[in-house]
C-alpha cells in the first residue's frame, strides 16, 4: 500500500509542479510578491491541496472514471459537455506553456537556442508516451525525489528576509485561484490514476502526501525567493537562487528543474492525447500532429503566457474546486 501510495504522491507532485512552479516564477506571482504573508497562503494551499486532491481521486475511483471528462460529466451535469471543450483548450494551451518552459532553461540558463529545448522536449514526450501511464510513473518516481531533496537544501541554506505589511485582498484568494487551477490540470492524470489503484486507503495516502510534499518545496521556495533582488526581473528565478546558495550543484538543479517541466508536460500530453485517439483512432499520428501542434503554439513565448493564461484560469477553475465540494461524494 505504501509503495503505491508514494507513486501517486510523486505523480500528484510532478503533474503539480510545472514550468512557472520549478522554475520560481508561478510561487512569486501566486504568493512571493506579497511577502510575509505568503507563508499563511501557502499553509492554506498545502491543506487545500490535501482535501480537494484527495476528494477529487476518490470520487474518481468510485465512479471508476477512465478520464477527466467522466468526471466533469458527474461534477458539472448537463454543462460538462461544454466544460470538457473548455478545459481540452486550457490543457492545451498550459501543456504548450510547459513546453515554452523547457525553451525558457535552455535559452537562459544553458545559453542554447530555445528551440534545442523545445525539439529535445517533444522527442522525449513522445518516448515516454509509448509506455503510456507507466511511463508518467517511471519519469514522476525519478524526477520529485530529487526535487524534494533539492528544496530541503535550499531550505537548510536560506534564512527568511520577508516582512510583514498589509497584503491586497488578492493575496487571500491566490491559494483557491492557486488550487483551482492546478487540480483541474492535474485531473487528466489523477482521474485514471485513482481508477487504476481502486483501493481507497492507498488512494487517501497519496493525497495527503502529495499534499504534503507540495506545501513542504512551497515554503522552501518562498523562503529562498524572498531573499532575491529584483525578483521579477528573471524568468527562471530559482535558478539564480541556487546559483547564489548553491553554487557547485547549479548544473543539476537545472537538469530538476526541466525535469518538473517535463512531468507537467507530459501529463497534459497524456490527457490530450486519450481524448483525441477516441476521436481519430490512429493513436501515433495523432500524437505526432499533437506535438507538433503544440511546438508552434509554444513559440508565442514563456513569460507572456505564464503571465496571461495562469491567473485567468486560475480563477476560471474556481467553480471546478467548488463543484468537487458540493458533488455528493457517490457510493
């Protein structure tokens, strides 16, 4: 039970912490900006995180859902039709975000051109995705340890410089917004992952883990964040943290941080690919036409999307969280 628990903790994890949250950028804009504060924002995420990951999953198993759209059916009824065409579009935008994100490391940080990036990013995609929800495991079991370890030093090796002011009231909504967001992407994985394993104790485990482990690299991140000048000014702000604190591991850090990237991608490749094959039934060139898709879309640019389409759907997946709430948890 354990075993299988870890496995959908590190998942939940790795589908979690995508190119805006690995790289730093997602955590100043949701919760670094508004200082001190932001440590009683990310408490409260990590326990959202918990209940509504773990709610979600459940219901998921009960229902025996196969996708994320079986869900939406149950949450949003005679509109989940319209919801399952709206969340197809969001996915695929965030999964093209995730792949811009992989251009944004190599073109900061390594000094290459971002398309090295986006072109090594959608051939290891689609490797991965041959091996379908195994792969997704194997990758997720490889890359989260190695990010939890990585926050534990950068934790160890940071105080905390932030101070306490009087925070906007958007500070008190960016955990739901936060929250909302996230779990509707992270669906397209934890839907079939939680049909899958069935049993509702190990399923129960591994959101509270994950949960756990989330809130534990937000508050390290936060805390090295803080410590950053002019913090909005870098795309890949983590990075320039553990240049500073830990100089010698830079290159591996790196290496994580596309690693986190490459999980979200990956997850929202595997949602979108399902929902198509059942349309065109010709799985390869469909992933083939989906990847390519999504490398055209990617070059609209990182930080202009992360900006734009993060908050906005944040938001929008409000009523997402709030439905899973409501939904009577089914029998």
């Amino acid at each position: 039970m354990w075993m299988r628990a870890v496995q959908i903790a590190f998942v939940y994890v790795g589908t979690v912490v995508g190119a805006g949250f690995a790289t730093g950028k997602e955590i100043v804009q949701f919760f670094t900006q508004y200082g001190a504060i932001g440590f009683v924002t990310i408490a409260a995420s990590g326990g959202l995180f918990i209940f509504f990951g773990t709610r979600l999953m459940m219901m998921a198993a009960r229902l025996h859902a196969r996708s994320y759209e079986q869900l939406n059916s149950y949450l949003f009824g005679k509109f989940g039709f319209l919801v399952n065409i709206f969340m197809f579009i969001v996915l695929f935008s965030v999964t093209s975000v995730m792949l811009s994100g992989a251009g944004a490391v190599f073109e900061e940080q390594l000094h290459m051109p971002a398309y090295v990036g986006l072109v090594l990013t959608i051939i290891l995609a689609f490797v991965t995705m041959l091996f379908g929800l195994n792969g997704i495991l194997s990758v997720n079991m490889i890359v989260v340890p190695m990010m939890v370890i990585f926050s534990l030093a950068i934790a160890m090796m940071n105080g905390s410089d932030v101070v306490w002011t009087k925070p906007p009231l958007a500070a008190f909504f960016s955990p739901f917004s936060y929250v909302a967001f996230n779990l509707a992407m992270a669906q397209v994985v934890l839907v079939p992952l939680a049909t899958e394993v069935k049993d509702e104790k190990t399923i129960r485990l591994g959101g509270w883990l994950g949960g756990m482990l989330l809130m534990f690299i937000l508050f390290s991140s936060h805390v090295a964040l803080s410590l950053l000048p002019q913090l909005s000014s870098y795309s890949i702000p983590m990075a320039e943290v553990v240049k500073r604190s830990l100089a010698s591991f830079y290159g591996l850090y790196v290496a994580i941080i596309y690693g986190e990237i490459f999980t979200s991608f990956i997850a929202g490749v595997f949602g979108l690919h399902r929902k198509l094959a059942l349309f065109f039934r010709q799985p390869f060139f469909v992933l083939v036409a989906l990847l390519l898709a999504m490398y055209a879309f990617s070059l609209v640019g990182y930080d202009a999307l992360l900006t734009v389409l993060y908050p906005l759907f944040g938001y929008m997946s409000i009523i997402f969280i709030f439905l899973l709430f409501y939904r009577k948890m089914p029998s």
